[in-house]
C-alpha cells in the first residue's frame, strides 16, 4: 500500500518526528513554519486509506493551533499550510471544512505581503470555486472561474486558468448552453496548447466533442475525437480513450452509420476487457439508441432493458425508462409506452400516481433542473398520444390529452428561454422546438380548435425579438432597488436549483431544495404582483408574455377592417390561418405544392432579365401561389397582414391570371409582421414617445475606398426631393452621412430615411448597412437603446433578407432595427435598381402626405408606378421588392417646407396689410383731430 499511494515509509516517519517535535514547542515561542512548511509541500496521492494524510492533517491541526496561541502573524505561509489543510480534507471528503480553510487562505494571499509575491492567487481561488461546485452552487462557482480565467497571473499559475476554462464549459453544458461551453473550451484549448500540456488538451477536447455533439454538429465532433484518440493513446489514457471512442460511436449513430457506431462500441467493449474493466454503464444505452436509430426497435428496447438493470441513480434510470417509452411507441405498444414516460416522471418525483393520463404540473416543472431532458421527454410524450390518437382514428380525448401535454411543453419552454442568455443557445433551442409547434398545430387542425392553434402558431416565431423588445423597454422602467429586489431574487431560484439538479430524487435534500424553491418561486411572484400594481408599464414589458387572442387581435391588430392571414410551414405540411373581423379560416396546405411554387418564384425574382425572358411562366407560378396561399381564405378586406414563417415573399406581385398580368397589389394593401404579437407591442398609440424632430435624411452618394462599394449617383437629388415634405428636418450627405453620425441621430427622429448600400443573404453572412466612412452591422444593433423613430424607409438593396433562423424566423437589417422599437420599416427583397427605388420612395412619400395609412400609401405608390413606368419597369423585379414590415397607421409628416413658406408668405402678407390698414386708421384719425 505504501508504493501504491506513493508516500514512503521514510516520508511517515519524517512527518512523525516533526509532530513529536511541534508538540514540544512552548506557548510563547513559533517554530520556523518555513521550514515545516517545505517539509509537508511535497505531493500526496489522494488516498483517503493512506497513512500519510492522516499524519499530516494531525500534524497541520497542531500547528495551526500553535500559530494563533504563539501570536505569529498570519503571513503568506500561514496561508500555504491553510491551503495545504484544506486540501487534506477536500481529499477526505470534508468539503465544508475544507472550504472554510481555503477562504481563509485566500484572505491572506489577497493582501499584499513583504516575503512573498503571492496575490490572490489562481490556485485558492481555483479549490473555492471546485467546493462551490460540488455543492452545487453553480452560480458561486461559475463566478470564480470566469474571474481567475479573466485576471492576469504569472506563468506558473495559469495551469489554473486552462482547468478554469474547463470548469466553466462543463457549467454550460450542464445547463444546456453549449454555445457558451464552446467558447470557453477554445480559450482554454489555446492556452493549454502555449503551455505545453497535454494531458489539459486532451480533458478539454472530449468535452468539446460532447458540446458539438449536442449542437448536432458531428462533423466537428468527429474530426475533434480522431485527434483526441490520437493524443490519449500517446499519453496511454485508457478512460479517456473509452470515452472518447463512445462519443464517436454516438456519433456515427447519430446519422445513422450503424456499422461505424457498432465498429467504435465493439473498440469500447474490447478495451474493457483487456484492461479488465467493467463496461460503462451508458454503454447499452447508447448502443440502443444505434439500434432505435436503424429502426431495429425490439434490438433497442433488448439492450436499453440491459442499460436498466445497470443503473443505480434514479436520475439515470429515467432516462433509460424515457428511451425504452420511444423505442415501444415506434412499435405502436401506445399503453405500454406511456407506462415507461409514467415511470420516468415518478423515478424523478414528479409525478405520483401509476397512470399515465397525468402529466407532471407546471409549478413543478418550473423548478426543476435538466429542463432541457424534461422538454425531450414532454415533448416526444405529446407526439407518442397524438401519434395514438391518429392509429385510433383521432380519439378526441387522447388528441386533448396530447394538447395539454403539448401546453405543458410550451411553458417549460418560457422557462427556459430566460434561463440561457446566448443568443446562439437560445437558436438552438428554438431549432428543436419547431418540430413540437408544429405536432401542436396538428393536433389543433385535428380538434377543430383554430384559437389555440393560433396561441401555437405565434410561439413559433420571432419570440426572441419580443424578448429583446421587453429587455429594452423594461430597463427603462424600473427603479434601482426594485431591480436589484429582483436581481436578488432570480440569483436565489438559480443557486436553488442548480442544488436541486444535482441532489437525488427522493432524498431528504432533494425534498429540501425543492421546497426552498417553492418559496422562492412564490416570493418571485408576489414580486411580480406587487410589481403589476406599482409599475404597471415594467410589467406589461418584462412578465406580461402573453398571446395575444383572436378578440385581442381584432381589437388591436385589424381594428380597421383588416385581414391578418398567418402562416406556419412544417416539416410534412403547411398551415394557414386567416383572422377577419368577424371569421376565422383555419386550413392545410400541401407542402409538396407550397415548397415547388416559392422556389420556383424565388428564382424568377432574382432578376430582371430572368423575369422578363420566363415572364409567362412568373405569371403561371404567381398565379399558384396565389390559389395555393391567398384564394382560399376568400378574403373581403382590401388590407392584408401577412405574417410568414421564414422569408418574405411579396404578395403584392402574384397574380389573379396564369395568362394575363393581373397583380393583386390592385386589389389589396398588403404588410408584413414577425408575429401578431409585436403588432400588438408596437401600437404607435400606446408608446407615449415623442422625437425632438421629424425628419433625418442620409445620403452617402460616395464611400469610402475601404468599403470597396460604387457611389450612388443621384441619391442625393432623391433626398432633397424628399426633404421638400418636413420643414422640421435634417438631411446629411456625402462625408457627413456618416456611421458615428447615424448613431447620434438615430433616437431623435420620427422619420428616417436612409438611401445607401447594403449586403445581405441567406448564409452565416451578417446583414450589412454602409455608410460614407464605415458600416453597422446586424449584431451592432441590439446593443442599441430603445428607438424613439416611428418609420425606417431603408432604400438600401436586401435590407429585408437574412438568414432564416428555423423556429425563429429572419435575421434581417429591418428586424435588427424592429429589435431597438422601431415599429414601422420600409424595407427591401433584392436588389432593387437605384431608379426604381429612388422614384418609388418619393411616391410613398407623397402618398404619405395625404395621411394614408403606410399600406395604402405604399400600395397607391406601387400603383401609380404601373401607370406610368415603361413595359420593362412594370416588371415585379422592378417595383415589387420594397415591402411595408410592422405598424400600418399614418406617421405625422408635420408641416412641408413649401406649406410653411406658403404659411409664413401668408402671415407676413397679413401683416403688412395690416400695417397699412393701421397707418391708413391712423392718418384718418389725425386728419378729424386737425380738422376738429
């Protein structure tokens, strides 16, 4: 046992002699703790059985006892032997002890010191945050790590810095926000590298392969083990060669190579026995997921079944109920498999009885830790009842049951929105819920029920930007003590339940925690109640999420006798819904026919000449889409609100005629929105905002030779048209329509108007607005405060097009500019000719001017262009790429320049007739007083 740990016999006996001769110290004279100090700092194996921990947590007992009776001063070394202290204990699993003995330490290594250069270093502050985290407290934990990878040290401590980055990755990972995990294995493989440390290399790249892997992201995930194999086996690391090889079985599994996965799973079984191992217990697991995958059901449930008998925690155990529920619904044993999906919500205490009609409730679900494997479960419970009902014949009771669990789904969903803080995390998420709305969609058109299928259809969009709307307008809200009341409160239901996720379900602290959350989560909403009387507007933007109700968007949305169609588009259909003043059409759409006749009118957009040589075909598919999107709702309105699932198509170019050119911009005033619900946020009515001025024209004409962009000939005199309808304005051009000045100005306008270039398409490329001396892009934006501009007309090419986010929509330049409150933008689709733009702005303006409403301006200028534009201009391509997104109602113009020089003409007129008037009285009045 002495070789094994290590600690020689020599060694014991050394430290033996010293206690002996520590114990013979008197009270009023200090050994030399240097000296002591370099005979315990040699390395120890953490073997709790080993002799030699014991003899120095004795030794290290005594002599912090003598120290405080000697009255030493607690220098730099007191500090060490603290540390070394609790280091013995954590070793002894004294984890409390332990972390009052560190944070001592770390008092005294944070003051400076004469005799030493230590100074808060990494090391202690490193063995906290390791104590927080093991006690669960995440929150604690995390806060240390980022600061001790934040802070400059010397060479020999940022080893501390590299297990650091990794303590930090694994924090994301356990809360689900793998985008955040990877940034932090990066930084941390990079330093690792510099330093030379392999061994960190190789820890940081197998979680790296686990982040990938649940970003679905196998090709990197892949590519990151081949190399982590490569390095374990220099270094002879048998575990993590294991687990490596596991992670790359899972992969392959993942996509659906069977016989890859099974060659890597096969490696990890003959591993085990070489070496004589136990195989993992996850390893069944993840081979019945190989098998579920190549759909050999009876396979998967065979080794999930032996996964289960291998299981100890309850937590696990779930899980591995949870797969054997998908594995038998697959085999349409429906009764068996919610009984599985029943065990897995008992194993986790969330529910109690033995049936599986009930689902676990909502206030426990907000609680509780792991939401995103509770999500999976909840989900995929809803698609195995509805996926009954369809083998039933539609059952209505199950198809309900499949809704409520479907509702359940969406809330833990708004948990964990306000749970993980990347945007790229959040992305994800929004990815796999699409799947789940449109199930719920489903189940809806099944049920008849089109009020709650709209609920759903509006959780599937744009939920983000209405996030980042209250964000903005809540902070404006909401005084300092009432938000660091709330501050204290968020930070309490965190630490709680990161202590739930890593307690064991039935366990007396499980039952703790869980209680302590129930507390706290009703101390959080008497918060929010209190917040709901006494400051009404914060609440409405932070807590008030609601949808809004068929009612609520007749009264808010089309209260002027609009038609608000909205459109969700699914992996296997299409659903639409039209909201009228007084109907609501609820239909399905074929999605074979949907996604033919949009890509196909997508390339006949993509230019002029594409258009004008296939221009009868452009009137074939537009006349498709037309029937297929528009006919059957049978719409009376003249004024239609589209709200789309993804990009925009332009409704106003399809065609009533597959023979004649017969645009149904005649008919209708069509706009655009990212969902009914930021209509109802943006209600001009109810912001109670005023800008310092009307007008801000910009105009760079040229650019800078950096920005490699042609200049734009003309802009200028299209501005100045423009500018002639404000008299209150500002217009800068050239140099002055700068990126720094665009950015001064932006809050203080009603009106911007914006003639420049910019770039944008449907990739990972970030949406780019120019200006004269640099750019803004996208993501600048939402850093941005909350815009006081009421109308963005962005007469820049493809500032309506962005990457097409699945669950959330399109990551636009005009949504970017909705994010910071603008409620109305004009906005483009391609690249639309300098000469159409320029003209049909200044019709919209014109339009405007009578007080239209923005639709119908936009619709009467588009119009008024057909009339009178050449035969090559009357094209879509030409006129049709400018849309209307948000708001509809009328922007106060002010006065124009001409009526107010008209008006003061007019006054000063008046007043010289006046004057005349006046001396003419005056002189009269003089002639009767001589006369008299």
């Amino acid at each position: 046992m002495w070789k094994k740990s290590g600690f020689s016999l020599i060694n014991f006996l050394l430290l033996s002699s010293l206690l002996l001769l520590s114990t013979k110290q008197t009270v009023a004279q200090c050994p030399d703790f240097k000296k002591i100090w370099l005979n315990v700092s040699q390395p120890l194996d953490p073997n709790i059985d080993d002799p030699g921990l014991a003899a120095q947590d004795k030794l290290l007992s005594n002599w912090y006892n003598q120290w405080k009776s000697c009255g030493a001063k607690p220098d730099s070394v007191f500090g060490l032997l603290l540390q070394r202290r609790g280091v013995i204990n954590s070793w002894t699993n004294r984890k409390k002890e332990a972390l009052q003995f560190y944070e001592m330490a770390n008092a005294i290594f944070s003051k400076p010191h004469c005799d030493t250069k230590i100074s808060s270093k990494p090391k202690i502050k490193f063995l906290i945050g390791e104590c927080y985290l093991y006690d669960n407290d995440y929150v604690k934990a995390e806060s240390i790590f980022e600061e001790i990878v934040r802070v400059k040290t010397d060479p020999g401590h940022r080893s501390f810095q590299v297990k650091s980055y990794l303590k930090l990755a694994y924090i994301s990972n356990s809360s689900g926000d793998y985008e955040k995990a990877l940034s932090a294995l990066e930084k941390g493989i990079l330093l690792a590298n510099e330093l030379q440390d392999p061994f960190s290399v190789l820890e940081l790249s197998i979680e790296k392969i686990f982040s990938y892997q649940k970003l679905a992201r196998y090709s990197e995930s892949n590519a990151m083990a081949y190399d982590a194999i490569r390095l374990a086996a220099t270094l002879k690391r048998t575990n993590e060669l294991i687990s490596t090889y596991e992670y790359l079985a899972t992969n392959y599994s993942s996509v659906n190579k069977t016989d890859s996965a099974l060659y890597f799973f096969n490696k990890v079984i003959s591993i085990c026995d070489e070496q004589k191992q136990k195989v993992p217990v996850y390893l069944y697991t993840n081979m019945g997921v190989m098998y579920f995958s190549a759909k050999q059901y009876d396979k998967a449930v065979e080794y999930y079944i032996k996964s289960l008998l291998l299981q100890v925690d309850p937590y696990h155990k779930a899980l591995v109920n949870y797969d054997i529920a998908l594995a038998t619904a697959k085999k349409k044993e429906w009764n068996r498999s919610l009984a599985y999906f029943d065990q897995a919500f008992q194993l986790l205490n969330l529910t109690s009885s033995g049936s599986f009609s009930n689902n676990p409730p909502a206030s426990l679900m907000k609680i509780a830790a792991r939401k995103e494997y509770l999500l999976s479960m909840v989900m995929d419970k809803g698609n195995t009842l509805l996926s009954f009902a369809k083998d039933k014949n539609q059952s209505k009771a199950t198809l309900r049951y499949a809704l409520k669990t479907y509702m359940l789904a969406d809330t833990m969903i708004d948990y964990m929105r306000w749970e993980h803080t990347g945007k790229e995390s959040k992305l994800f998420w929004r990815n796999i819920t699409k799947g789940m709305y449109e199930r719920a969609i489903e189940t809806c058109f099944l049920l008849k029920d089109p009020e709650t299928a709209f609920y759903f259809f509006e959780k599937s969009r744009a939920v983000m930007l209405n996030d980042q709307l209250n964000e903005l307008g809540a902070n404006q809200r909401l005084n300092e003590k009432d938000a660091e009341r709330e501050r204290i409160i968020r930070r309490k239901i965190s630490d709680l339940q990161d202590q739930l996720s890593e307690s064991k379900p039935g366990s007396k602290s499980y039952a703790g925690f869980r209680n302590d959350l129930y507390n706290a989560q009703e101390e959080q909403q008497i918060f929010i109640k209190k917040l709901e009387k006494e400051n009404p507007q914060y609440y409405s933007y932070k807590y008030d999420n609601h949808v809004p109700g068929l009612e609520e968007v007749r009264e808010k949305v089309i209260p002027d006798g609009q038609n608000l169609i909205s459109y969700f588009v699914g992996d296997s259909a299409v659903y639409g819904l039209s909201i009228s003043g007084k109907n609501v059409d609820f239909k399905k759409i074929k999605l074979a026919d949907y996604q033919k006749y949009t890509a196909e009118f997508q390339k006949l957009l993509g230019g002029k000449e594409i258009q004008n040589k296939q221009f009868a075909h452009y009137l074939v598919v537009s006349n498709k889409l037309y029937e297929l999107l528009i006919k059957p709702f049978e719409i009376q309105s003249n004024r239609v609100i589209i709200s789309p699932d993804g990009n925009f198509l332009p409704f106003e170019s399809l065609s009533f005629s597959a023979e004649k050119a017969d645009f149904l911009v005649t008919k209708y005033a069509f706009s655009y929105t990212y969902s009914a619900s930021f209509l109802v946020k943006m209600k001009r009515s109810e912001k109670g905002m005023s800008s310092t001025n009307e007008f801000l024209g910009m105009a760079p004409v040229r650019f800078s030779k950096k920005l490699n962009q042609a200049s734009l000939p003309g802009s200028e005199i299209a501005l100045e048209a423009i500018n002639k309808h404000f008299f209150f304005s500002k217009s800068l051009t050239g140099v002055n329509a700068s990126r720094g000045a665009f950015m001064k100005e932006l809050s203080s306008h009603s009106i911007i108007q914006l003639l420049t270039h910019a770039s944008a398409d449907s990739s990972d490329a970030e949406p780019t607005l120019y200006f004269a001396d640099s750019t803004l892009t996208l993501s600048e934006l939402s850093s941005s405060v909350l815009s006081k501009t009421q109308l963005l007309v962005l007469s820049a090419c493809r500032t309506g097009v962005g990457k097409n986010q699945k669950g959330e929509g399109v990551f636009s330049l005009a949504r970017g500019f909705a994010g910071i409150g603008i409620p109305s933008t004009l906005t483009t689709l391609w690249s639309v000719e300098n000469k159409s733009i320029y003209e049909l702005t200044e019709l919209f303006y014109d339009q405007l001017k009578k007080g239209v409403s923005l639709d119908i301006a936009l619709q009467q200028a588009q119009i008024e262009w057909l009339k009178t534009a050449s035969k090559s201009d009357q094209l879509p391509y030409s006129w049709a790429g400018m849309v209307l997104v948000g708001n509809v109602e009328p922007v106060d113009m002010g006065l124009s320049k001409n009526t107010m020089y008209i008006l003061i003409a007019s006054i000063a007129g008046s007043l010289v007739l006046l004057g005349f008037y006046l001396k003419k009285r005056f002189f009269k009045r003089k002639l009767v007083l001589q006369n008299y």
